[in-house]
C-alpha cells in the first residue's frame, strides 16, 4: 500500500468519454498486442488475435483519442496482410514482426455498435494514407 500525498479537491474529476461521431480518422499505432481469444463452447480451440490500438492524430476535438482494431491472425490472415500492406509494414514468407506496425499512419472508418448495452466504436475498415 501507499500513500500518494496529493488534494484530490484540486483535481477535475474525468468525465466519461462519448463514442466518436461516425467517419473517417486519420490515426496512428500506438500498440499491438497479441491475444488469445477465450474458449467458451465445448471442442473450440484457442485462437489468437491482434490487439491494435490506435490513437487519433488529426488536429481536431478528438486528438489524441484511441480506437481499438482486433484482427485475427488464423482464420482472418486477410484483414491482417491489408493492415500491413496500407501501413506498408513488412512482412515475409516466414511471417511478421508486429512491432514493425507501431508507429504507423491509417485512415479509419467508424461506425457505432452496441456492446453489452454500451455504445462504443467499431472501426469497420482500413485505408491507406493518401
């Protein structure tokens, strides 16, 4: 345990952060992480996953914001080879490095969805800076 020695009255509380409006973004990656999506019916195997989070970098109300991407790595190697080629991150026979996404400029398209009964971004597709 600690005790951080600081007036929490002096400091604003955060609100709560409002989904973005449907569109485009330019953004960036920030991180990527690899999952495993949890079993949940009988016989299914583990499937890994990337986790990428990206953070809006277009001047704006909105800078500086993160949207998540969740690409699978088995069954949607597709939707992770675009990723790579519209970043222009290498990538080889032998496979990929996924740090070699960080850092890396795309354009999104958001779309809003409901999720467990909070509304939240979808990023539904990529781009290529143009």
């Amino acid at each position: 345990m600690a005790f951080i020695r600081q007036n929490m009255e002096e400091v604003e509380e955060r609100k709560p952060f409002e989904p973005l409006p449907v569109g485009k973004y330019l953004t960036v990656i920030r991180s990527v992480e690899v999952k495993t999506k949890e079993v949940t019916d009988p016989g299914e195997k583990p499937s890994p996953y990337l986790e990428v989070v990206l953070e809006v970098a277009e001047d704006g109300p909105f800078q500086g914001r993160r949207l998540w991407l969740y690409t699978f790595t088995g069954r949607a190697l597709g939707t992770t080879k675009r990723l790579y080629t519209i970043t222009q991150a290498p990538f080889s026979p032998e496979g990929f490095e996924t740090q070699d996404l960080i850092g890396r400029e795309l354009l999104v398209d958001v779309s809003l969805e409901t999720y467990q009964g909070k509304l939240r971004n979808r990023v539904v597709e990529t781009f290529p800076v143009e």
